[in-house]
C-alpha cells in the first residue's frame, strides 16, 4: 500500500497515511517503510471533538474540557490493544502491519485540536481548545519499554519529537510542543504497549514560560548561556553527574523535586531537538537509554515515571532556553511512591527526603549488569 | 496536670503544653479542657531536624530537603497510632488523655523549622529551611472523618487554623502558611486517623504570590474585589453553585481542574480566616461539612481528597486576596482516580473530562440521607 508521502532523511524513513476517520498516521523506520495490512482505524467515524479552554483566574493558566469522550460505542475483546498492529480486520487498532520502528497519530479523544470550533457562550474567558494532541508508538513490540529499544532506534525517537515540532512550527498556529511518557499502572496508565504523547499548544504554557524567561534572566545578568554554567557547575562538582557521554549528560539535578530525578541534556546551549547534530543527538539517546535502565534496576522493579521534553517556546527564536529531558521516578523507595500533596499542590513547593548527591551516587552504583 | 496557658475565648478553649522532647502541644477545644494523663512525645530525644532549601533556577521555587528522617529507632506495635490519645504509657503517642476537640502539636520530622540551622557550603542557592510544619488532629475518634465533626467542631478547626496563622503572623520570620489536609490511601495516607497539616514558609510560595498577584490586578482593573464580582457572576447563573448559605457557599469553579473540585468562600471579601465574623465562620463551616459529605455520597465510597486554605500571605496586609477553601476530589469516576501527567506537569495545564456546571448539577443531586 502507497502513503501519501514519503521521505528519506539520512538513515531514516518516514511515510505518511490518512486513516479510515480522517486522521494523518505517519509511520518512521531505520529500514524503508512497508506497510502489508489496510490503514486502520478503531472505528470509521470521525470523533467530533469540541474541545474548551477556560483562564483560570487566580493561577493565571488554562484549563482544557474535553467533554467528547461520549459516543465511544466501541467495544472491545479484553486483550485488545489499540497500539499494536492489527491481527484480526473485526477489531482494526491504530496500527497496519508492516515495517517500521515508530509511529504517530492524532489521538482520537484529544484534549485540544487545530478543528476545534468557537465554543457557545460559556462563563468569562471560555474558547476553543485549540492545538494538538498525538501519540508516539515507540515499538511494535506490546510488552517492551522505551528502554528495551535499540541506542539508533531511542536515536530516531528523538528525531521523530524533532520532527513533529517542526511541523507544528512549520504553521503559525502552535507556540510550545511537549511531548511526555507516562509509565505505569501507579500512575494511571492502562495501556502497558510502550506509547508516549506530544500535547501541542496554541500559546506558552506556564511551565515553558517560566522556563524561558528565567534563562533569559540569567543570560542577560551572567552573559552566559544558562546550560554552559549548569553543566560547568555540574562537572566541576561531579557528584551529580550519573552519566557523561561528552556531547550529552545525565545529572541529578541540585535542586531534584523527585528524589530519583534525572535529566538528560547536552553540553551546548541548544534550545530544540531539531538543533542537534547526528553525534550529539547519539549521545543524548545513549544517555537516556542509559537513566532509564538505571531507574528500573535501582529497585528490581519497572520504575513508574514522567518523562518530559522540554523545548524552546516555537513564537520566535529562543536560543536561551535549555533543551532539556526531565525524568520524575514516582518511588522514592522500594515500594513507596511520591504523591503531590499539600505543600506541593497548594504552595507550588516540593519536598523531598534525599539530598540528590545521595540518590545520584545510588543511580551511578545500581549494576545494569542484570537488566 | 496544668498547662503553661490557658485561654478562653467566646465558647471556645486552648491550652499549651511542652512535649518531653521539647516541642509545643495545644489543646482546643468547644468545653474547657482537662487532661487527664502525662503529655506523651512517642520518642524523649529531641529530633535533630537540618532541612535544607535550594533554589530551583528553571521553575523559580524553592525546593525543600528533609534528610534528617534517619535516626527513627522508634518501632511501633502494627496497631500503633500515633494520633489517638496514648493508652498504654510503654507505647507513648503524640497526645494525652482528657477532654478536647483538637490538637496541635509541632511535627517530629518537619520539612522545615523555625531552628534550622544554616547549612554547610552546597550547590548554588542552598539554604536553611526555615518555617515551621505543624500536624492538626482534627479528632479523638481514630476512624472518624472530618465531615463527621459536628458544625460547631468544624467551626472550632478554622478557628484553629486561624489561631495557628495569627501566631506565625506575630513574628517577623513567616511570610505565607498553608493549612491542608490529604485524605485516602489512593494519595498516600498511611495514618488514617482524622488530621491535616499546617505548612508555614519564610517567603511567599509560587501558588499564593499569582494568587494575590492576580487577584491585586483584578482590583486595580475593575475597582472591585476579585470575590465580589465572582460570587456575584456565580449567584447570577446559579449553574455552579453546590450550596448558598447566604454568608458562605460553595462552588465548583468554572476553571475546575479536578472534575468534582469544589471551593468554599465567604461571600463577601475577607483575606484571612481570623476575619470572619462568628456568623459568617459558622455558615463556611457548615457549607464545608455539606461539601465533604457530597463527596462521600457522590459514588458511595470515602473520596481521596487534597484540602487546602488559602489565606493572604503574611508580610503585608493584603485585602485583595479571596479567603477560600479548595478541594481537590481524586476520583474523576468511581473507581477512576485523576493521576497529574504530562501536561499537567510538564506544561502546566490541566485536563479535565467534564464540564465544571454537569459536575455541580451532580454534586447537587446527591442524597445526603444515606451518608
């Protein structure tokens, strides 16, 4: 079956595909595409997503309703699995058959979307959720983990968050594109197939936004970018660094709000994804593969986790702010897990009972021999 | 036994004691207290608490460590509770026999305290944790739940927590206090006894400093008091409001970020607990009570819940700043908890399935008579 369109970039492949109900499907491989099975869908129909944004005015942020998630009168088996290509044409999933690595496509129940329309008149500051929400298929394989994937396939993950902020960036509707993994049961996943999400936004965030503007500040006060001083600082000390590839670290950082906290970064000021080059962007996949082997080791068990890509806000050049990964472990012991109480959802302050040079010498110590 | 003061106020009694370990006691309660055995600490070693502030350089907040938890030699029979009135002297709890409603007493294990001492050299930023954290028992019934209080009890606890900010407001070194309370094994509770805590910092945190921030240019805007035209616009549709007492109601705001959130106010604007008149504390208590009970009634189970009071920080007076209650239900469905993923913490936003007015008609509809 022919995509609609499809390129080569260097090692890499990517086709696109329109589904049964309307939605883009691009498939992304190390090897050329080839897709043996129809382009499903779960159902034919077009999902008719009205999303709404409401200002919350005393945190100054939006709040996204997505009330659409009626009319899912789909119903089904038990063991079925909307990630994995489909084996039986009565019960289509998201995924053909096929050669490929990664896949993305338009959520089916998003939170936001680029159709949305002007909602009814609704309480003060109500509008249209505008924006985008997609999921990430990181393997074929249902019961592997990001972990699992090869250091060139996490290399093409990486390439593919790239590519897909180019293309909101490309459009002069999306300011700031995050794309997140949440893993495990303890934090409410249900789909165990390894999958992550990229919500994109029609303005700046309030995470993003403060991102940026503190680095900002501190270009302007220092003269230096605020990753060069961060990573100085950090290799100067040592105590923190959990892995060292040159090009890209891992760090717990200082000021960890999780105890296990990581981030992966690279050793230059970059503010996108986009901006890596091939051997940096190597490294950064080597280093990552690297944090999430050692969170799931440090206590025999799959570590729960949010994994967050932070990029520069997209409404102009912003080489100030730090790509950054940040990894946020839900257990701070065996079998005790973080939870975001009081302080940290009342006051906006975490606490947290290990100082990150502690916890960053127990990542560096975990044997990976046995993973 | 005697007290070190005594006071009564209105229809209402305190008292203070000093543990064996050296940390404050106060007993309040609506009949004049009498205590009836030696003040218990379940340990007579003063805990050497050292917490630790650092500077979080990307989110512009301070991040607390507590690293001092090592040293807990104490270990408890499996039925064991620390908050219900000791009962056998070889097993000392966190409080004495006797008549009161409520008590008070400094946390053993305190993420921040008013004696921290200044931290050896670290990372850039770091700080003594200076502020105080208190635990509140709300009741001497272990297996009670704060809605089962009686109005004149619950009235008596925003006393309490009125009390407790006006004494961190007398000195010079609290500048914003947090009082909470965190309900349900699904957030981590592992002590079930009714009880919240109180959290009191030496600056203004993130999520009060945008409130007032908010709520001051609002007032500058309009020439009104953000509570005013919001209590006006919710009286005005009617379509949010849970209960009206007149002098207090509570609302499912139209910017919920939990589906069921549901806030308590006093009707007019009023910055801090302590202002209330007895009448207006009375009708807030009661509006609360009917809160709690909704959420008990609403899928027939104990709601896990967040709790948090929202007062005006403390180093100026801040009259623009709107006195409320927020709770926080975790349960978006039965059986269906709200986790915090990677929109709401990586960007910043909430997601939310329901439209704030469909879960006040809900919240509404509920029979009270079976709770």
């Amino acid at each position: 079956m022919a995509g609609m369109t499809s390129t080569t970039t260097g090692h890499t492949h990517q086709q696109e595909f329109k589904k049964p109900d309307g939605r883009a499907l691009t498939l992304y491989g190390l090897q050329p595409i080839v897709v043996t099975s129809e382009i499903p869908s779960p159902s034919p129909e077009a999902v008719d997503a009205r999303p709404v944004m409401r200002w919350h005015p005393l945190r100054g942020e939006w709040v996204m309703y997505a009330a659409h998630r009626l009319g899912r009168t789909f119903l089904p088996p038990p063991e079925y699995n909307p990630l994995a290509p489909t084996s039986d044409p009565e019960h289509p999933t998201e995924l053909p058959r096929g050669t490929y690595d990664l896949a993305v496509f338009a959520n089916r129940f998003p939170s936001l979307t680029l159709e949305a329309p002007e909602p009814p008149p609704g309480p003060a500051h109500t509008r249209a959720g505008v924006g985008a929400c997609e999921v990430v298929v990181f393997s074929q394989n249902a019961a592997g983990r990001l972990s699992d994937l090869s250091d060139a396939q996490i290399s093409l993950l990486l390439l593919v968050w790239a590519d897909r902020t180019s293309r909101f960036a490309s459009g002069d509707v999306i300011k700031s594109v995050l794309a997140f993994e949440n893993r495990g049961v303890e934090v409410g996943v249900t789909l165990h197939h390894p999958h992550g999400q990229i919500y994109a936004y029609d303005h700046v965030p309030p995470v993003a936004g403060r991102m940026l503007d503190l680095a900002q500040q501190h270009q302007a006060e220092t003269g230096h970018a605020w990753i060069s001083d961060f990573v100085a600082a950090e290799r100067a000390s040592g105590e923190r660094i959990v892995r060292d590839e040159g090009l890209s670290l891992s760090v717990v950082p200082p000021f960890a709000r999780y105890t296990y906290e990581t981030w992966i970064l690279p050793a230059r000021p970059v503010s996108l994804l986009s901006e890596l080059t091939d051997d940096e962007r190597d490294a950064f996949a080597r280093v990552l593969k690297d944090a999430l082997l050692r969170l799931d080791a440090l206590f025999g068990v799959r570590m729960p986790y949010l994994l967050t890509v932070h990029q520069a806000p997209l409404d102009a050049a912003h080489p100030e702010f730090p790509l950054h990964i940040e990894l946020y472990p839900y257990l701070r012991a065996p079998g005790r897990m973080k939870y975001l109480a009081g302080t940290e959802q009342g006051s906006g302050e975490f606490a947290n009972d290990k100082f990150p040079e502690v916890a960053a010498a127990e990542l560096r110590e975990v044997n990976l021999d046995h993973v």
